[in-house]
C-alpha cells in the first residue's frame, strides 16, 4: 500500500508543471527572439543620440517614475512622437488622464506601435514597442475608457511631441 501511495505521489511531482516553468520557458523563449526593425543601430549609436533617461526607458525596457513626465499634464493638441525615431505613435485628442502617474491613450496610431509579452515582474503584461525603431514605450492594459476600453500607459520620456499647426 506504501508502495503504491509513493509511486503516485511520484508521478503526481513529475507531470506536474508549475506556472513558473510556464512563464520562464516563454519569458527566455521571448528574449532569444529579437524582431527586425526598420531603424536598427547599435548600442553606443544609441547612447550618442538619446539622453541617459531616453536610452533607460527605449533601449532597455525601464520605467521612469511615475508623475515625473512633462507631458504628463500637456493638454496641447498634436501628436506624441518617438523620441528615438520620430515615428508618430499616439494622437493627442486620444490621451486621457489616468491617473497612474504616465501618459495614457485609448489608441495609437495603427500600425506604428509594435507588441510582446513579457513576465518580468512575474504575470503576463503586453508590452509596447516603437515599430520603428523597437525602442520599450510602455504596456497596454484592458482597463481604459471608450471606445477602445484600453489604456496605453506610456512611458513619457520615451516620446516627443509635436504640436498641430
């Protein structure tokens, strides 16, 4: 009876997959795939042309601190560029006070904005890139107003913006 209670128990541990092997299987799954862009520089041609903060933010997928963004509180009409590459991302008449502390928008201009998942702070979250140039600008969250109920929580110093004329 022992016997038979160990060999189940043993194959109980063995089929078992736990959601950490899960999320660390596609996790470094994810990072080993490095999709192409249009604008591809190196390291140091990066460092050359962004500020500290920018190449943080756009180049290795940080986060700056929350309510720290000048564009945070821009009510101008225009439209939110990447700072690395310029490519225009977000319009201003979709922007909306979320109150996180980032910029947010209900939309972004479709097709310049490239997705991933990833689980680096352990669950799964959609992440934006440029999809110009990849630079990290933020994630996409289900939880944002009509008509898209999406928040784009963006990481203001990974854009510019330009005003309307």
């Amino acid at each position: 009876m022992k016997l038979h209670f160990a060999i189940a128990l043993l194959i109980l541990f063995v089929s078992c997959k736990g959601n950490a092997q899960k999320k660390e299987m596609t996790s470094s799954s994810i990072d080993k795939y490095k999709k192409e862009f249009p604008v591809q520089k190196t390291n140091s041609e990066w460092r050359k042309e962004l500020t500290d903060a920018e190449y943080y933010v756009l180049r290795e997928a940080a986060t700056e601190n929350p309510f720290t963004s000048e564009l945070l509180k821009n009510k101008e009409k225009g439209t939110y560029v990447c700072a690395a590459c310029a490519t225009p991302l977000f319009k201003s008449y979709t922007k909306f006070d979320s109150g996180t502390g980032w910029p947010s928008f209900y939309e972004e201009i479709e097709g310049n904005v490239a997705y991933d998942v990833d689980y680096k702070i352990g669950y799964k979250r959609t992440e934006e890139h440029c999809a110009t140039c990849g630079g990290h600008l933020g994630h996409v969250f289900e939880d944002g107003p009509a008509p898209t109920g999406l928040r784009h929580c963006i990481n203001g110093v990974a854009l510019n913006f330009v005003p309307a004329e």
